[in-house]
C-alpha cells in the first residue's frame, strides 16, 4: 500500500492508556486545515476557522511532546503515520515518527 501524493492531515485524535485505562483528561482531538482537489476546481476544507499557519505548527508541535516515543495502535497505522510524517515535513524537517507501532488490523 502506498501513500496517496494528495494525502494530508484533516483531524487527528489520540488518548493515553494507564494501567489498561482510558485517560479522557490526556485525550486530544486536532483538526487541521487541507486543500483538495475536484476535477479542475480547488475545494478548500476549514474544520475549524481559525487554522493559522502559526496555530498548526504549535498543533503538530504538542502532538510531537505527546507522543514522544511511546508506542502508538490504530487501523491501518502504517499509512496514518505516513501522512503525520508528510504533514511534519513542511514545518519539522528533521521530526520523524519511529515509534512502535501496532496495527489493529492484525488484530
């Protein structure tokens, strides 16, 4: 499976677990701005309005300290990871996510 080169970053969500448990208090839940694309015409998509360049960048920034390199699950996570990592690239060149991952599909 390979990354779509149009793929961006639209929401991201993430909890922790402690002892097998949920923390709802640590949960985060971002959305981001995207721009896709219909035919000939260019769709801009704002989830939330007030997407500044500046309020992403310390978006993807406190995702970067939250996940640190703690293991990381979800569905399909290899292509999830790939698409954060692209999304990185513009404002953190050297950031990479390399954590262990572990995909539910599996499961």
């Amino acid at each position: 499976m390979g990354l779509d080169k149009d793929a961006q970053l639209i929401s991201l969500g993430l909890f922790e677990l402690n002892n097998n448990e949920i923390q709802i208090d640590k949960s985060l839940s971002q959305f981001y701005y995207c721009e896709t694309y219909n035919g000939t015409s260019s769709i801009l998509i704002e989830l939330n309005r007030e997407i500044s360049t500046e309020k992403e960048k310390d978006r993807l920034s406190n995702l970067i300290n939250r996940i640190g390199t703690k293991p990381n699950a979800d569905h399909h996570i290899h292509f999830d990871i790939a698409v954060i990592n692209k999304t990185f690239i513009v404002n953190f060149p050297n950031v990479k996510l390399k954590n262990k991952l572990l995909d539910t599909n599996s499961l």
